[in-house]
C-alpha cells in the first residue's frame, strides 16, 4: 500500500508529507461515514485532510485515508483515490481530472 500512496502522492504534485493510512472494518465505516459526512452506510475509502491547499513550512500533514476492504473492489485503487483526495482532488467536483489521474496511476503500479 506504501507504493501506492507514494505513487499517487507524486501524481498529485506532494513531494514531503506525512499521512495515516487505516483498514477498518465495515461498522467502524458506516460509523464513520455517519458521523463525519451524514451518511448512514459504509463505504470503500473515506479521507480526512489536515491542511489545506497553499505553502506551508515543512513536511505537510496531509490527513488520513480510512479503506474498508470489505467494501472497496480494490483496496489499492481506494488507497489512490483517497489520497488524491490528500492532495486536493476532487471528483464531485472536478470534470474528471482526479479520476483520470486516479487511473494513470493505477495503469503505473501495473497489475
């Protein structure tokens, strides 16, 4: 999972950071995801940013990506995406940059 957190932090322009990764099970999700987003149901990656955009001295501290296995198809394509999500992406919002860098990524880590 490092490489692909470090892959996608590369393809979204973060040379010096510092991020949580975490695999939780389906009901701390949904809690989760309910608490922080109000939503009632698990999902497959959740993240939590800790600075914003714009400079900052030193290392960043990025956040933290939370994945449940049980729900995501690919736990390594969930760890891209959510931290792209670190990094500023935004796919609800953007006209699918993030999910096309999500998937160049991938194509780069290979089967």
């Amino acid at each position: 999972m490092r490489e692909a957190a470090e892959a996608a932090l590369r393809a979204g322009g973060v040379e010096d950071g510092h991020l949580a990764l975490a695999f939780v099970e389906e009901a701390e999700m949904r809690r989760l995801n309910r608490e922080q987003r109000g939503r009632d149901e698990a999902t497959d990656v959740l993240s939590f940013p800790v600075d914003g955009p714009g400079p900052v001295s030193g290392p960043r501290e990025l956040g933290d990506v939370v994945v449940c296995p049980a729900r995501a198809v690919d736990p390594v394509k969930a760890v891209v995406h959510g931290v792209l999500h670190l990094c500023g992406y935004d796919h609800e919002a953007d006209h699918g940059e993030m999910l096309a860098l999500q998937e160049r990524v991938m194509a780069e880590l290979g089967p």
